[in-house]
C-alpha cells in the first residue's frame, strides 16, 4: 500500500505550439501546472494517457546530497533484477541536463550500491533517478507508451477532425479522472475522442446527426478492438444526463450550422451536463454564457498557423 503522502515526478516533452494545451492537461490532472518539462505531485497518473507525459517516477526515497543518496541505495534490496536510469536528460527547472557520459556514470555507481542483482538488457523492475532543485530522488520508474500514435491510422477518416494527440489531451481535460464518470460527445464526427477517450478506460458514448459518420465512428471503434455506443441523432434528442460533455463545434466553413444552430448545441449540453469542454475554432465565449455556463479554464491548441480553442466550462 502506498503512503497517503505518496509522491510522483512526471517528466514531460512538448512542442512549442503544443505548450499552452499541455498546461491544461497538467492542471486538469493535478490542479497545478508547471512551466518546466517536469512537475512533482502526490496525484497518480498513468503517465500513458497524456501525449506529453515522458515518464512517471514513484518516489522511495529522496536526498539532498548525493552521498545521502547512496548510502540510501546501499540498504535498498529490490525484490528481483533491476536496471537503474538517470533521467536528467534534459533541463529540469533549475536543475541543467546531465551530459551522457556523467549519467551513465551515475547508474554505475547507483546499480553497483544497490544490494541485488542488476540486468541492462532484460530487467524485471527499472527504476528511475533524477536530480531537481539541488536534491535527489529515486523510485519505481514507468514510461510512457505512445499508445495515441497507433490511432493515428483510422480506417476512417475526416479532413476536419481532432488530431489524435489534440483528442486524446481533450479527453483527460474533460475526464481526469474517470472513476465514476459518465462522458457524452454528442458531435463525435467518425470517433476521434471516442477512440482516445474508451482507450484510456473512460465511460463515453458518441452521438452525431450524420448516418455516415455515425457508421465510421463505429467502425473505428472496433478497428482498435474498443466498443462504445454510438447513436445517430442531435444532442436535442439526448434523455439521459452525463458528469461532462465533449463537444468538437461543427464548424461554420465545413458545415451549413448557423450560430443559431451552435447555439442550441450549447443550451442542450447544459441540459444533460453540469461541465462542458468545447473546443472551436472561434470566439464562443458569449453563446456559452448565454447557454448558462461560466469558463473555468481554457487554452489555444495550435497547430503551425491554424488555432482552436479549448474551453472548460461549468
């Protein structure tokens, strides 16, 4: 069982364009954000759902000087083989990168203290140290795996659609934390968020006044081997009520909607949902006030020139 103050260090890489949208992440995540590629938080996170997070490292132990921190390493007993990793590969807030050669010194030093037996190739556990802000940690280390980056080949495609790593952050905006939480996209186009959301283990269904899309949406869902429930139909026609709403707003050059029309997308989303994440590619921010929500956070996605917004409301 873990320590109630059980800490986490989450190492991160990201495009400068994508560095606005990762904060957000962060701050659905762990209600802070950090303006560094890393941030430490007693909050747990696969490190596999965001597609900016690097690596997880699960703190045992920690030390302001890095005899303290060896000598911690040579009481330390894994229970099996084990491989040791220096994450200092970048800069770490104040803390600069690590060059290669010292890090790769310090793994000797550390697996050499470690009481146990050290396997570079095959090992059943990795851990992980890093240096920031002039002390050391150690833990249990998990990388990130780009599960995001095998969705990005649907069978079903849509030139207007959410990218995958800007539907997959979309889904941890709105749904953190999923335990519990019932998630609706009632504009799920052919599936984006579906797919990102469902393969992360949220509770979503899709909806969308196209057959066609409809039909796609299904389809890349079970292309993945992912199921989920889509209907066809407008979000007016929606009975049940969710913990959040997704909503990719159709879009004024692509589709025939008028403002009216998005509009009423609005004022029915705060009919089934206490909390609306909306991403657009124009200001909404007075059709959201009038549907009765308050902004709450937002960001700009952007992708070289091309901007959207997204917007967290209550």
């Amino acid at each position: 069982m873990k320590p109630a103050n059980q800490e986490f260090i989450y190492t991160y890489i990201r495009h400068i364009d994508e560095h606005d949208l990762c904060r957000l992440e962060m701050r659905s995540f762990f209600g802070t954000h950090s303006e560094a590629n890393v941030l430490k938080s007693e909050v747990e996170i696969d490190p596999s759902r965001s597609p900016f997070m690097k690596e997880r490292l699960e703190v045992i132990w920690s030390s302001e000087s890095w005899e303290g921190f060896l000598s911690q390493a040579r009481v330390f007993i894994p229970p099996s083989t084990f491989k040791t990793t220096c994450l200092n590969t970048m800069d770490m807030e104040e803390t600069k990168k690590i060059p290669h050669p010292d890090r790769r010194r310090l793994e000797r030093e550390v697996g050499e203290s470690i009481q146990g037996e050290a396997d570079l190739l095959e090992p059943s556990i990795e851990y992980g140290f890093i240096q920031m802000n002039g002390k050391w940690y150690f833990g249990l280390l998990e990388k990130s795996l780009p599960i995001w980056k095998s969705h990005e080949q649907k069978p079903h495609m849509y030139s207007t659609a959410l990218g995958t790593r800007l539907a997959r952050a979309v889904a941890n905006i709105a749904v953190p934390h999923p335990a519990g939480i019932r998630a609706i996209d009632p504009c799920c186009g052919i599936g984006t968020v579906l797919v990102e959301a469902r393969s992360m283990g949220i509770d979503i269904v899709g909806r969308d006044i196209n057959p066609l899309v409809c039909k796609g949406s299904r389809k890349n869902l079970a292309y993945f081997g992912l199921s989920g429930e889509v209907v066809k139909g407008p979000i007016a026609e929606v009975s049940d009520t969710y913990d959040v709403a997704i909503i990719d707003m159709p879009y004024n050059l692509f589709t025939h909607i008028t403002s009216e029309g998005q509009q009423s997308i609005l004022s029915e989303a705060r009919r089934i949902t206490d909390k609306l994440v909306v991403v657009t590619i124009e200001p909404m921010d007075q059709m959201i006030k009038n549907a009765g929500f308050t902004i709450v956070d937002r960001c700009i996605a952007k992708k070289g020139t091309f901007e959207r917004q997204v917007v967290v409301c209550e």
